[in-house]
C-alpha cells in the first residue's frame, strides 16, 4: 500500500489544475465566444463540476460530448477529467445511429452539447438505456444550462481523479466495421503527452490553435500548451481564409492539420497581404500526406511543418519527422513517417510474432507506457491486439538504412486479386503523382473474376483532361498489369471521417455499387 502511494501518478486534471494555479492572470483559452484567464478556467471547472454532483453523477461514470469548437468546450472537457468521469467524444458529423451505439457501448450517463444539438442529445435520451442526463453549453430546452452553472463557479478547483482511472473510451474510426471502444487511462494518456512535451515543436510565443475538433484530434494540443502557460485559441469553423485572417490577427504560433485541410490552404494559397510570420509549426497527421504537395508546401508556406504518425490507440507519438527533416531533394523521405519517437519500444513483426529482416516489411508494433489500456468490453479483441507485449497497430510499415519508418498501407486494406498481394498505397503513390489528379484512394471490391479488383475514386485538379484508360495504362507501366485498376471512378470530393481520414469503408461501398461484382 505504502508502495502504490510511493509511486502514484498524476492526471490530466491535476496538469491543468496546477497551470490554473501557476498562471492565473494569464490569457489561457480563447474561443469565438469567450476569452478566459487560467483562474477563470480553474472557475469554470468548479462550477462546471458542481453541476455534475448535483446531477448525481459519480467517480467513474460515462460523459458524452457532441460539440463544434468553443472555449467551453475545452474546460468542460477539463471538468470531466477534474471530477474522475470518463469522456466519450461523438463526431458532430456522425448520425443518430452511430451515436447511439457509442452511448450505449460506452454505457453513457450523460452527454454534454452545444444547443445546436440539443434535440441529437434528446433522441438519443429517449432510445438510450443509461443515458439520464443532457447538460448544454448555453440555454437549451430539458437541458441543464452548463454554461451557466459555469459562471457561477467562484473557487479554484480541486482534482478528484486517480491515475489508474479511465480518462477516455476513443472511439475508432469506424473505417472498416463498427468502432471500438479505445480505452485510456489517466496515466496512458499522460504519457502521450508528457512525450508530446517534450519532443515536438512548439511556437515561442506559446499561442496554438485548433482548427480540428478539440474533441477529438486537436485536443492533444491543449494539455501541453496548458503545462507552457500559453495561450489556446478555438476556431469555430476552417476555410482558408478564416485560418489566414485568424494566424495574423491573433499571431498564432502553431496548429494541427489534416492532410486534407493542407490541400485546401494549397488550393487556396495565402495572398501578399496576409500576415503568416508569426506561424512556426503546422503539425500534420491523421493520414499520409502526398510527397509532391508536401513539397508545395514548404515552398508556399515555409519548413514550418512536423509529421506525426499514431493511431488511437497509441495516440500520435509512435514517429515523427521534425520541421528541419522535411528535405524537399528527396521524395522518398518526405514519404517517410519519421523516426521513432523516444520512450517506447517499436519493432517490425511477421505474422509469427518475429521481427522481420533488415529491410524487410512486417506489422508495426509498439509498447510503452502510452499505449491503451484495451477495447472497452472486448476482451478477445484487445487479446490479440496486445498479444504477446506489444500493440499490434495494423499498419505495415518498413525502416529504410537510415531508420526512419516507412508505412507500406494497412494490414485491412490488403487488396487479395487473383492471389496477388497489393497494398492499395502502392497504387495511390503511382497516381497521385500523375498530372491533374488533385486526389486518389484506392480499395478492393468484390469481382466474380478475381476475388477482388483494384478501383480507384479520382479528384481531378480544376480543368485537367483526365481520362480512366490513361490512368490505367499508366499504373500498368508503372507497376504491371496486377496492380492497374480495374474500374476508375471519378468524383467530386474522397469520403472522410470526422479526424480527416479517407473513408474506405464508404469508398468500398461506393466503388463496389458501381462495380457490381
């Protein structure tokens, strides 16, 4: 007992907390409708909290967020840390459906909405089994107004939870069939970010901001800006312009991006007047990014752009390549995902659980002490994902002979056509490097002939003169007749998840409609 209070860890409300009492004069989060100081955050989570007890929330039971960008959304999701709830994020682009199997999988006691959603919040009250409570940020019908229970907070607040507790159950992208449940503690995710902290590129003047959901991806940003004493700013909604006007007039030092949300700066390039000087980091993630329009980038906007490769479960700290690492001579680097990040383990395994030859390609498996805890109520699921010591990510990647990690596709996107192995990247490489495709992705979809066939959904660049049968004969030359795609599809936008990945399970659902079999 004297040993586990020896070593007892922290939380991610006890970090913030402690920023809270350090920096209390301090600018701490700014959003479209709201400007807080670190004491008036510390307020607001007292205030935010009490309304939870009064509630007849407990230590340990599920809270539910659906919500766009605002400062409240950042100190709820703090209060909910602060007071030993675990937090479930819903994507506000997500059905009712989808939300209902979270609620009910996640086994929600209340959910907390912008009263934009107010009536999702009470539909899914009305089908949930646990689901009791629906507290909104501002006034809403048969909601409690947990914007006002905010205000009324006059004291600083105290940490309730334990580092063994479960901070968040992440729901997976739902890319390939239902959602997981991703489970993370208090000390999981404390490690991310502490190696966060520590290894990546943050601005000097201390002010970041997320053009991402803070519910989701960039909510990793706030933690280590808090532990800086900076400044976090939320952007309601991303257009290029809005993030120009937004950069120059609060001199922002640093954001988060999807790949996809650089193309459309790309597509929407910054005008001589617009002020950029004082944006130091771009950090990137969530899906590879095309090595040509990497390039275009740091001739647009500058080496101001750090990669960060993750997953849920392991959240974005596996590898990394630095601002100064992006060498726009070599293509074959900035195809990489960078090196491994330091404080955990990670290896290349074969289906036998053996690390592969140098140079060879196998699973990428991690271990350390950011890793999830498990699938929520999955045992057999979280068994083979954490079979044998390591994290199995699905991922197959490759070291190159200077030992930088190369991601080859994904384990679940193989493409098995007439007993041939492709991984759908293979192709993509090939075609989003031709002229005129502005986008590409690549699945398999079930073929009479083959088993399955290579398609392809194309964005063609405004104007270009792209032709299936071209695209085609240019793949064969490229790779051979095996990985040519068998249909091409043109369309007008790539499906996406809510964190900006391509959605393949709909593209599969796309593609194979057309196909037919």
């Amino acid at each position: 007992m004297v040993e586990e209070r020896l070593h007892r860890g922290g939380t991610l409300g006890s970090l913030v907390l402690r920023a809270c009492r350090r920096f209390r004069d301090a600018s701490a989060v700014v959003g479209p409708d709201l400007r807080l100081t670190y004491a008036q955050v510390s307020h607001r989570i007292s205030g935010m909290m009490q309304a939870f007890d009064e509630a007849g929330l407990v230590r340990g039971d599920g809270v539910a967020l659906l919500s766009s960008n605002s400062a409240d959304v950042v100190v709820a999701t703090c209060a909910v840390m602060a007071a030993g709830l675990r937090l479930t994020a819903l994507s506000p682009l997500g059905s009712e459906d989808d939300h209902l199997f979270c609620v009910e999988d996640a086994e929600i006691s209340a959910i907390i909405v912008d009263p934009r959603f107010n009536a999702r919040a009470q539909a899914l009250r009305s089908r949930a089994s646990k689901l009791r409570v629906v507290f909104a940020l501002g006034g809403a019908l048969d909601a409690i107004d947990l914007s006002a229970k905010a205000s009324a907070g006059r004291k600083m607040a105290d940490d309730r939870a334990q580092s063994n507790d479960i901070a968040m159950i992440a729901y997976t992208g739902g890319t390939t069939g239902r959602p997981k449940g991703v489970v993370h503690t208090h000390a999981s995710a404390l490690a991310a970010l502490h190696m966060a902290a520590s290894e990546w590129e943050w601005p000097t003047n201390g002010k970041v901001l997320a053009v991402t959901p803070v519910s989701h991806a960039a909510g990793i940003l706030a933690y280590p800006t808090f532990l800086r004493g900076g400044e976090f700013h939320v952007l309601g909604g991303f257009t290029a312009r809005s993030f120009y006007d937004y950069v120059a007039s609060a001199h922002i030092g640093a954001t988060f991006m999807a790949p996809t949300m650089i193309y459309r700066l790309l597509d929407d390039p910054p005008q001589a007047g617009d002020d950029l000087s004082t944006l130091e980091t771009i950090f990137y993630g969530a899906a590879p990014m095309d090595a040509d329009r990497m390039v275009e980038a740091i001739e647009c906007f500058g080496s101001i752009f750090m990669q960060l490769y993750g997953q849920t479960e392991a959240p974005t700290c596996i590898t990394y390549m630095r601002r100064f690492e992006h060498d726009v001579t070599r293509l074959d680097v900035l195809a990489s995902a960078g090196f491994p990040q330091a404080g955990l383990d990670l290896a290349l395994l074969d289906a036998e659980g053996t690390p592969v030859p140098a140079g060879g390609s196998g699973e990428v498996c991690v271990r350390g002490a950011f890793v999830m805890r498990g699938y929520w109520n999955r045992p057999a699921e979280t068994a083979d994902a954490l079979r044998g010591g390591w994290l199995h990510t699905g991922d197959v990647g490759r070291f190159d002979e200077e030992g930088r990690l190369h991601i080859v596709d994904r384990l679940k996107d193989l493409i098995i056509t007439g007993g041939f192995n492709i991984y759908p990247r293979e192709v993509e490489d090939v075609l989003s490097g031709i002229d005129g495709v502005q986008a590409c992705a690549v699945v398999g979809v079930p073929d009479a002939k083959w088993g399955e066939a290579v398609a392809a959904a194309i964005v063609a660049a405004p104007g270009a003169n792209l032709s299936a049968e071209s695209l085609i004969s240019l793949v064969k030359g490229a790779k051979g007749p095996i990985h040519a795609p068998k249909q091409i599809v043109f369309v007008d936008s790539l499906p996406l998840t809510p964190i900006g990945k391509i959605d393949k399970k709909a593209l599969r659902l796309l593609l194979g409609a057309d196909h037919g079999g």
